[in-house]
C-alpha cells in the first residue's frame, strides 16, 4: 500500500501516481510549501514500511530523504546544483537550512518517487547519499 501524506496530513491511500507525479514536476510553491512540513510517501506490504520524505526550495528543486526499515536514512544528492546555496524548506514543522547539493531536479524527483512507489527503494538513477 502506497500513502501520500502532506503537510502531516494524510491526503490519500493508494493515491493516483500520474497525479502526483504531475504536481511534482510542476513543483508550484504554493502547493509544496503552503504548509509548515514536509510530504511523505510512505510504503507498506507487509513488514515492509518505508517512507520517502519530500521537501521543496523554489530555487534549487526538491530534497528527498529515503528511510529505511531498520530507520537508516539517505538523501538524493545533486552533483551539479541549479544554484548556490543553501536552501530552505519546511522539515518537521521547522524551517531548515541545506545545502545546494541536497536538492535535485523536479524530473529527477518525479523518477525517484515514482520508482521509489513501485519498489520501497531507492532510484538507481539518482544520487544518493548517506545521511
């Protein structure tokens, strides 16, 4: 089972993949960050639960950290940032500072979370770092 999360709130079970990855690529501020946290898009079969946190800063793209089940964590890196930084987002309710390199493309996370939605894992496409 696949559940999208926003803001701390569930907005759906089972959400519509194409939707999601629609708003992501579109990456619309308003939607992304007219909340004071970050999404989640949580996957669960069985003993499996994993989560893939995703945040947006306007100018560099989105952060996205992948928890495993053992609660190890690792974020996309971006070796070539589309700018300098740092970055803000909104995690946990609090607006945090990053830097540039933790930010990946729009295209790049739609891949991610798409990938991430049929599989529980990480995209071999992407970056990924231990955090």
């Amino acid at each position: 089972m696949i559940r999208f999360s926003h803001g701390g709130k569930r907005e759906a079970d089972e959400p519509d993949r194409a939707e999601l990855l629609r708003a992501v690529i579109a990456a619309d501020p308003e939607y992304w960050n007219g909340v004071t946290g970050m999404s989640c898009v949580e996957y669960a079969a069985g003993p499996i639960r994993q989560y893939l946190y995703v945040s947006l800063d306007p100018g560099l793209g989105y952060y996205l950290q992948l928890e495993y089940r053992d609660h190890s964590r690792i974020y996309a890196h971006n070796p070539a940032p589309a700018g300098p930084g740092p970055g803000t987002i909104w995690w946990g309710g609090d607006e945090t500072m990053l830097p540039a390199d933790h930010f990946v493309a729009p295209e790049d996370a739609a891949r991610a979370i798409g990938y991430f939605m049929q599989t529980a894992d990480a995209d071999p496409d992407t970056e990924w770092r231990l955090y």
